[in-house]
C-alpha cells in the first residue's frame, strides 16, 4: 500500500507519481481510509507540481473501480462530457449537443454533475429542462435502452466521492479530480467529444485517454478559451484513436460551413437561462447558439463515423433540429 506521507514528499520534490502508486493512493481516500488533511496535502502537492499524465489515468482507473457501472447492449456509445474550468460563462452547449447528437440516431450517455467553476452545470440545466435527474442506476439504464439517451449524474453514480466532497470543498481550488469526470463515465462510454480548459490540460487529458483506451475520442480547446467547439477563431482537436495513436487537427467555421459567431453571443446567466436558450434552438430559432450547438454535433457525428466530413455533419444536426427530431428527443428524456 502507498504510504500518502511518502507520496507527498516524492511531488513535493518535483518527482511524477506512477500510475499504480496513483491509484493506490485515490482507493485509500475513495475506501474512507485517509484522513482529509492529509488528502488534501496531497492533492495541493499534485497541483503545485502539476498533475502527471500517468497520475491522471492511474486516478481515473481507481474512480471507475468505485463508480456504479450502467449496463446497456450498446456497441458505440457516446458522451459530451467536458472538463470544465474554462469560466466562459456559456450556456450548456455540450448538453445540448448531446440532444441533437441522439436526434441524429447516436446513443448518447451524458455524464456530469451540478455546476463547480461555471454558472451552470449539466445536472442544473436540464433539471430546469424538467429531466429527472435523480434517478436509479436502473432507470439511467432503462432511459438508455429505450431511448438511446440517458443523464449519468456523477453525484448519484459516483458514490464513493462522498469521502472527498468535504475537502475538495475546503480547498476551493481546481485538483486532480476536475481532470476525472469525462474519463469516468459511468456507462463505458466507447466515444468521447471531450472539451478542456487550457491547450496544457487539452494534451495531458488526450494522453490519459490513450493510456485509458476509447474507441475513439477528440479531445478539444478552442483558440477563443472555450472547451466546446467554437465557431469564433479556430478549434484544435487532438484525435485518440484505438491504437493510441494521436493525431492534430484545427478546424475553422468554414470547415462546418457556418458563419463565425463570437463567445460573446453565447453566454448564460443561470441554469434557467441557459435552458431557455437550449429550448429557443430547439425550436428553430436561428442565430450563434444554434450554429455552436450544429457545429458541435457535427464533429460528434464524424466521430461515430456517421458522416463523411465536417459540413455534412452540420447539414445532419440541422436537420434534426428542424424537424423536431431533437425538441422530442428532450420530450422523451423529461418524460422517461
């Protein structure tokens, strides 16, 4: 067993953890075995030194090993899950995206919690959207087989965080678990659109998934701060495919077909606020928050190779968006 004093000496020297001493270390606290000083030594030395790749997979290993597992039959199955961290204080695009993304035939397990650092979690959002969200593993099962989309709520699916809730909460401050949530998902998710808050956190998160294993992910960071596909500048994508490999790509709004929109036509004030907006697009109505949401669920269709490129990917998530396809993919969720 890793001794946490030990540990924490070696990051406070600069020195990377391994992935097993990591996970050895984050089963102690997820078991109620370490003591919430010392947890909180450590994951402030992490920060100091900065989280390692292998520290960061090696502590997602040992969160799954604690988290309640979604069955489902699905072969591909993807999520939207962000890091988070990036206060572009936008309303909930991945969440929306994940709606569009299961109007477009793809099944969706949308894995997120209550807002940390942003006005507005995924969780918050689409309570104010009238979806259950407290809900059985059961039922996020039934919801995913039946519809082909589900909310894993990370507070009902990650049950043994309630050892740390009470220092992380203390600290105040990002640690190693803001890094954890979107390579936890609790269904197993095989296809992952992955949004980051730094182009630093965007490379060590792209590494992690390789060393996880995804069928394939894009790990992204947008040129304008967002970890959302952005429609203002450029967005660098890092693919992780399944034999690990990585390769770069940077796309542009022209690459969707769409006119540029600016992260300032974006922004939500709160939960209800940002529901608002997420059912104004659904309903059709035009403008910069439509497009973000088309050119998100565009490059997540391409990811599920369910389109050929880009632009066809837009015309799809359009599409679905007109004919109400999306509105009633909502509907299904509120009322499953």
């Amino acid at each position: 067993m890793t001794d946490f004093v030990s540990a924490i000496k070696i990051v406070q020297h600069g020195t990377d953890l391994s992935a097993d001493q990591t996970a050895d270390l984050i089963d102690q606290m997820l078991q109620g075995k370490a003591d919430e000083e010392v947890i909180g030594q450590f994951l402030l030395a992490l920060r100091e030194k900065g989280e390692a790749i292998d520290e960061i997979a090696g502590a997602a290993t040992a969160m799954r090993r604690h988290m309640t597992a979604i069955p489902h039959h699905h072969t591909t199955l993807l999520d939207t899950c962000g890091t988070g961290g990036s206060k572009s204080g936008t309303f909930n695009i991945s969440t929306a995206i994940a709606l569009v993304a299961a109007a477009c035939g793809v099944s969706v397990a949308k894995h997120g919690n209550r807002k940390a650092t942003s006005v507005t979690g995924s969780a918050d959002v689409l309570e104010e959207l009238g979806v259950p969200i407290e809900s059985d593993p059961e039922q996020v099962a039934r919801r995913l087989d039946d519809i082909g989309l589900c909310f894993c709520f990370a507070v009902k699916l990650h049950p043994a965080m309630r050892h740390v809730v009470g220092i992380r909460r203390k600290l105040g401050v990002k640690t190693l678990f803001n890094l954890l949530g979107p390579l936890c998902n609790p269904a197993g998710a095989t296809h992952q659109l992955l949004g980051t808050s730094t182009a630093d956190v965007q490379k060590k998160i792209a590494a992690s998934v390789a060393q996880l294993g995804t069928t394939r992910t894009f790990v992204v960071h947008a040129a304008d701060g967002q970890d959302e596909v952005s429609l203002d500048g450029y967005t660098d994508v890092i693919e992780v495919d399944q034999a690990q490999q990585q390769v770069a790509h940077r796309w542009t709004p022209n690459d969707f077909g769409l006119l540029p929109a600016g992260r300032e036509a974006l922004v939500a004030e709160s939960p209800a606020h940002s529901a608002q907006i997420i059912r104004n697009l659904l309903d059709g109505q035009p403008g910069p928050q439509r497009d973000t949401v088309v050119a998100g669920t565009a490059a997540a269709l391409l990811l599920v190779n369910e389109v050929a490129d880009l632009k066809q990917g837009a015309e799809r998530a359009a599409a679905a968006i007109d004919a109400g396809a999306a509105k009633d993919k909502l509907d299904q969720l509120a009322k499953s």
